[in-house]
C-alpha cells in the first residue's frame, strides 16, 4: 500500500467556493482513479496546523498507482486551477 498525505494553506484570493470546489474534485478521484483504494479529505484541526488548514489522505493499491496518479488528467485538471491558490505541502510512504 503507498500513503499520501497533503495539505494546503489557502492563499488569500482563494474563496470558500474553491475551498468546496477542491473538496468535491478530490472526493470525486474515488470513482476516477484506478488504484485509488481510499480518499479522505476535511479541515485541519490539529493546533500545531502552522497554516494547513485543509488536509487529505489517499491510499493506493500501489506506488505504481499513486505514480499513475500524479499524471492522470482528472488530477492534472484539478492542479490546472488549485495550485495558484495554495501553498501546499505533501507526504509520502509506502506501508
């Protein structure tokens, strides 16, 4: 199984109908990716956030997947119009 973990501190032209929009896309990945076993995504409430305030989980069959993933064109479609309004962070690891 490989994990990968991500959060995002919103920029401040992003408004809460993106914050929604970016939610339902990645939710939607469930349907959309081969090898994607589990997605989770919500708000951040940990106190030592330092900023992330949106943080999400996927788990996939494989590393082979999650590669497969990075270039898929769901996903590429959604990096296409999130990554100017967020400074994100990733982790991942193979369990």
């Amino acid at each position: 199984m490989f994990i990968h973990v991500f959060g995002f501190r919103w920029k401040p032209e992003a408004i809460d109908a993106d914050k929604a929009r970016a939610e339902k896309e990645i939710l939607a990945f469930r349907n959309t990716i081969p090898g994607l076993l589990e997605v989770h995504v919500g708000p951040n409430v940990s106190p030592r956030n330092q900023g992330f305030t949106f943080v999400g989980l996927m788990k996939f069959a494989d590393k082979a997947a999650a590669d497969a993933y990075t270039v898929h064109p769901a996903h590429q479609a959604l990096l296409a119009w999130l990554v100017p309004l967020i400074d994100p962070v990733e982790l991942d690891f193979e369990a």
